[in-house]
C-alpha cells in the first residue's frame, strides 16, 4: 500500500521532540492564549515575512475573519474561484456575503486573472485568489486590478505555506493573507489551527480582538467576536514543525521533480511551475482525460489517490449558481492528485510513476 499521507513516517522522524513540545505545555498549565501562541505568531510573521499573524481554530475562521475584518457583509460582492475547497467560498456566504466566480487558467489551475475585471460590479469589495495546490497566483495583475478599483485582496494561502511569488511568500502579499494548519498540509498541526498574516496594526489589533469574543481586556467587550484560537497544544506542535518546513518543502519540490521526469514520455499533462512561482507542491497534480480509468489501475496496485476537487463550487448543491465555467468544468473531471509528501520514498515514487506509463 502507498497511502497519500502516511503521519506514522512523521511521528517517527520527529516524534519525539513534538511530544517534549506537547509536555512543555502540559507542564505549564495553561493552554489557550499564552506563550506559544504568541511565540508561534511571531515567529511565522517573520517566516512569511509579513509584521503580524494571528493564530486561529482553522483555516475556515482565518478566511471568515478576514472578510469580517475587512467590513464585507450583505450586499456585498467578493470575486473568488469555483476549484477550490469549498471553505474558501463558505467563509465568504457566511459573512452574508455573495460570492462571484472568475475562471482559473488551465496551466496552474489558479485564478485567472484576465477573467477577474469582467466580474467586477459597484458591489465588489474584494478579491480572493486561492494558492492551490502550493503554486501562487498571478499576483501582480490581481494587485494591479485591486488598486484600480479600490479592492482589498484576501489570499487564500491555505495550501501554499512556503510558496513564492516572484521571491516573496505566498500569504504575505495581500490585504490579509489565511492559512490552515489542518494536518495535511505542508505546515500541520496535530488538529485543527489557522492563522491569519498581515501589515496593518490596526487590522491585526482587530482580529486578536475578533478571535476571543471581540474582547480587548477580559469581560470587555468592543464588539460581537468569536470563539476561534489556535491552542498552546497546537502552537508549540507547530513552533517545531515550522523549523523543518523549508526541508519539507524543498523535499516536495524533489519528489515532483522525480515525477515529471519519470511520466515525461506519456500522454499524462505535468504541472507546471511558473517563471514568477516557487510551488511547494502541497498537492501533485496530474491531468489525464482517461483519469477514472488511470486512478482505478493505481488503486488496484495499491496506490491511494485523490481528486481535488471533483465537483466545482458553482455547481455544489449547496451553491447551484449554475453559469458557465469552462476551464474549470473541464479540468475537474482530468485531475488527478498523486501521492506527495516528505516521507514518500524514490521508490514508491517509481513504482506509481510505473503505473503510470503503463497505463497512458
Ligand atoms: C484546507 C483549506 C481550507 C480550510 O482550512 P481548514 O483549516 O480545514 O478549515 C481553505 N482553503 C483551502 C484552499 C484549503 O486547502
């Protein structure tokens, strides 16, 4: 079996030190709001290289805390794409908010810029773009567009910890900047957790505030918040993990590099990495137009794949906004997601690489 995450690997190369992290905490007694959440913030501001971060329960409540941060709420309109995660989308309706679907570009499979202007009303008041699958956006036409037009940028940077855009991290480059420590992805915590990035003070003021009841000082309250922190647990499990990011990552960037050259001959479509990108390959993406076929074969040698995402957002029930979405609509029934993740051995690449070429 090849599982597409396997989190034993991880415990037993750093197990070790996590649960000394996790005793520390233990041992202090205190276990929401402290030291390593406050140690933690500061030490990923600076790995994103933006001044403040706020760590929250998820990366949902950072994306829903932006938007309610930045004033957005009914009648408004934000612009985001339909291949994402759902939550992306979610964060923007829970605020009472509509949300609006640019196209993606098939390279990269993030927003297209070119299709974002066409979308803009009186009413839009940001623009979301999603760092999928740990390649940035084409940020400078986006930031070009919301300057024109008086638009905060919100970046889902949920999958692309570590990921830059003409050398500077994703995250880090708009209004405000949400990323999620779910265990999957590139920087995990040992549950949920989620931290929002930005420059202003006031607005980092405002979403310290936001996250732990709208509180300023205990039992006083400036306005209507939520409950949403990222725990002393969760913190000091990432302070650790966070040394090791960049050797992950560029551990992804090799395993991707493997791929491409082992499937290089066969009919399968590579993902790209752009001259502006540096991906940290949260997810390795193939497109196939036979890609039910080519996951049955994978799955019958033992090799666990997955499909992000299968359905659009536009189209999801709970949305069923029709309208018509070509480059995503075709896309989504051609990807497939290949195991990738720091633990997954050249061997175990070759071997799915095999498969592969056998079959297309
Ligand atoms: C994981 C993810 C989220 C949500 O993060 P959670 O911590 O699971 O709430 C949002 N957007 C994208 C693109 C994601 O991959």
């Amino acid at each position: 079996m090849i599982l597409f995450n396997d989190f034993l690997r991880e415990h037993k190369s750093i197990g070790e030190e996590i649960l000394q992290a996790i005793s520390r905490v233990m041992q202090s007694g205190w276990f929401v709001l402290g030291k390593e959440c406050e140690e933690f913030e500061r030490e990923f501001s600076k790995y994103v290289g933006s001044k403040y971060a706020v760590g929250v329960n998820s990366g949902s409540d950072a994306l829903y805390l932006a938007i309610k941060a930045l004033g957005i709420s009914q009648g408004d309109e934000v612009i985001t794409v339909p291949h994402t995660m759902i939550s992306t989308v979610d964060a923007i309706t829970r605020n009472g908010a509509k949300p609006v679907f640019a196209d993606i570009e098939p390279e990269t499979c993030t927003m297209n810029p070119q299709e974002v202007e066409a979308k803009i009303t009186s009413k839009t008041k940001a623009i979301l773009p999603v760092h999928l699958y740990g390649h940035p956006v084409d940020m400078a036409p986006l930031m070009e567009i919301a300057q024109q037009h008086d638009l905060c940028i919100i970046e889902d940077a949920c999958q692309a910890h570590g990921a830059e855009y003409k050398g500077k991290k994703a995250g880090g480059i708009g209004t405000i900047g949400c990323f999620s420590f779910y265990p999957t992805k590139n920087l995990g915590a040992y549950g949920d957790g989620g931290a929002l990035v930005t420059n202003d003070e006031v607005m980092a003021d405002k979403l310290r505030k936001m996250r732990n009841y709208g509180q300023a000082k205990r039992y006083y309250h400036d306005f209507v918040g939520i409950n949403s922190r990222l725990d002393e647990i969760q913190a000091a499990v990432l302070r650790v993990k966070l040394r090791y990011l960049d050797g992950w990552n560029e551990r992804r960037r090799k395993v991707a590099k493997l791929y491409y050259e082992l499937v290089s001959s066969t009919s399968v479509i590579k993902p790209v990495e752009k001259e502006y990108a540096k991906h940290v390959f949260h997810l390795y993406v193939i497109r196939h137009s036979q890609r039910d076929r080519l996951q049955q074969c994978l799955s019958n040698q033992g090799i666990q794949t997955l499909i992000h995402y299968p359905v659009p957002v536009h189209v999801q029930k709970a949305y069923g906004c029709g309208g018509s979405l070509p480059v995503t609509e075709k896309i989504c029934n051609e990807i497939l997601s290949l195991p990738i993740n720091p633990w997954i051995s050249d061997s175990e690449v070759e071997k799915i690489a095999q498969c592969i070429c056998e079959n297309c």
